[in-house]
C-alpha cells in the first residue's frame, strides 16, 4: 500500500524511525520518506546511513504546526512517533510533556487534515491505560485526540488511528542497555525496583510491523494492541547475570507494577483477533461505517469478555530465562 506513496514520519530519527525507515525502504516502495524532528545532529548521523535518494530531512518540532503543515504537503501517510517519554522526566517537567505530546498531536491532527493525509497512525504507550503518571496521562489524551479526528475530518479523507504497545526490548533508555551497561562496568548486583514487577516484551520489528499491519486494517478510531509475552523483571536479570544478586531499590517516581494495555473499564469496547486486540471509539463516527468487528482487510474479531484486563501480571504467556535470552538475541540485545 506504500508503493509510490509518501510517508512522513514524525520523532524519525528515534530507534522506532530508523527501523521503519529501513522497512519501508527495503520492503516497499515508496516515493519519498520524510523525517520529521527537531535534533539535527540526529538527522546528520542518520543522512550519513541512509543515502537513498527518496529520503528527505525536515527539521522541526510537532509543537510547530505550520511547520507541520509544510512538511506534509503532498504526504500520504503519517507515522506519529515523537513524543516526550521518559517517566521522572515528565513528572518534574509536566508542561513540557504536555506540549510535546498533547499539543503536539493536535498539530499533527490539524496539519494531517490541511494537506488530505489518507490516514494517520498515532503510536500510543500502556501507560496510557489507567494511567497514574503524567506521561500516560498525556497519551491517554493524545490517543483521544486522535480518535475524535475522525468525527472533526468531515469532508477530508483522512483516517486517524492508534498503535499501543509496551516495552520495547532494547530501546535506548529500557532497562536491557542499561542492565547490560551495568554488568559491563564490573557493578557487584543489579538493581530492581520491585521484585514482582512484570512488563509486556515485543521487539522494535514487531512494533514496526504492528504499524504497518494498522495501516492496512484500519478503518479509523481504532486502538490496536499487539497480543505479546510477558517478562518479570527478575527473571530478566536472572537471565543476563545469573551470579549477579540483585538488590531491591524501589519503584521510580509515576512508575506502574504491572503494565496495562487493555483496561477492564473498556471490555465492553475490546474486539479480540487472532494475534491482536481492537478497543473501539467510546464515540460514534457519524456518516460512515461504524463496525470494527471485521477490519478492512476481513480478518473478523470477537467481543472480550466483560471485565477483561490485558495486563502483564496477569497474562497467560510469561518467557522463562531461556526464552528470554533467545528473545533478546532476536531483538539483537
């Protein structure tokens, strides 16, 4: 579907930015990608690896919108991934969080809507479901802001959805780097915050696939969620230092036990398929279809039971040490 299209991308130059760049590049064959984020450095390093000649550079910040909006003249597809991320950093700095990531989907929504974009994928975070942190809350507003530009598109043809997913393995600032730094510099344990913490585990490809896998599913007001393993945290440090003890630290400032990325006050809007879940609009989308229980590709899915959590304490797929470790080694960490 990519074919002779122009996608946009925005926080390209992250480690999700980069891995889509290669996909789209290597597995399709669109007519221009385009990064979109405000560090030129990054963008530097990153011309200097991808020299394709359909790659284009727009520096700028999501909180920019008519720089948004120059940017997607003529776009297709928008891949909305900058955000503020980092948990203690938003708790201390809650301004900046929200007009990184609440303002700046409302620009991206606006400039998507000026320029007719097909369709627009927003990558969410589980700590947008019941969030308890600023960071999730943002999201949590960011992915209903999203939804809702469906009903504010009107006569645009432009669709809007959401991608939600957990841990990414291996991504800069996630604990695998960090653990593996530690062990590194020689460190006598490794510190966990709590000894029962658990996260979702999915690899950057498969956040990557999951994206383009919405792109072809989507109807519009969607939020997907990719069905993954679970990991618990000691189980993860047990695996990459088995002789290593481990000392208990406490949990981080906005920091959540368990990860949730379907919560049970939405069951009643949950569609289970076969490797995914669907939450639907809480709204009605007015003049079009409404029916989400088969995707615009027909892969049909089935309402959740009432009460169901996606959780990762309670998950029914945990990895052991081994599995771990040959999960990691897919991931390339």
């Amino acid at each position: 579907m990519f074919e002779d299209k122009s996608i946009l991308i925005t926080g390209g130059t992250g480690s999700f930015g980069q891995l889509m760049v290669s996909t789209l590049l290597e597995q399709h064959s669109p007519r221009r990608v385009i990064v979109y984020s405000r560090d030129e450095l990054k963008q530097f390093e990153m011309q200097q690896r991808f020299t394709d000649s359909r790659m284009r550079f727009f520096l700028g910040d999501v909180r920019d919108r008519e720089r948004l909006q120059q940017a997607m003249q003529g776009v297709d597809y928008v891949i909305h991934a900058a955000a503020l991320k980092q948990v203690p950093a938003a708790e201390y700095n809650p301004t900046e969080c929200i007009k990184t990531n609440v303002h700046g989907a409302e620009n991206v929504i606006q400039a998507a809507l000026q320029n007719d974009v097909r369709r627009v994928v927003a990558l969410s975070t589980d700590k947008a479901a019941n969030p308890i942190n600023l960071y999730g809350a943002t999201k949590l507003a960011s992915d209903k802001l999203f939804v809702a530009a469906n009903n504010m598109a009107g006569g645009h043809p432009t669709r809007f959805s959401v991608v939600r997913y957990g841990n990414v393995v291996g991504s800069r600032g996630s604990v695998v780097p960090f653990f593996r730094r530690l062990i590194a510099e020689g460190a006598d344990h490794l510190p966990i915050t709590h000894e029962d913490m658990t996260r979702f585990w999915i690899t950057l490809q498969e956040g990557v696939d999951l994206v383009i896998d919405a792109f072809r599913r989507m109807h519009g007001g969607e939020i997907y969620v990719p069905k993954l393993p679970s990991v618990r945290i000691t189980d993860l440090a047990r695996a990459l230092a088995p002789d290593l003890p481990q000392r208990i630290v406490g949990i981080r400032p906005g920091e959540k036990l368990h990860e949730i990325m379907c919560p049970a006050d939405d069951s009643h809007l949950t569609l289970e398929f076969d490797d995914h879940f669907v939450i639907r609009p809480t709204i009605t989308f007015t003049g079009r279809n409404n029916d989400f229980e088969t995707n615009a590709v027909g892969e049909t899915g089935r309402p959740v039971e009432i009460g169901f959590e996606y959780n990762s304490g309670s998950n029914d797929h945990f990895l052991d040490e081994d599995e771990i470790l040959a999960f990691n080694e897919r991931a390339g960490v």
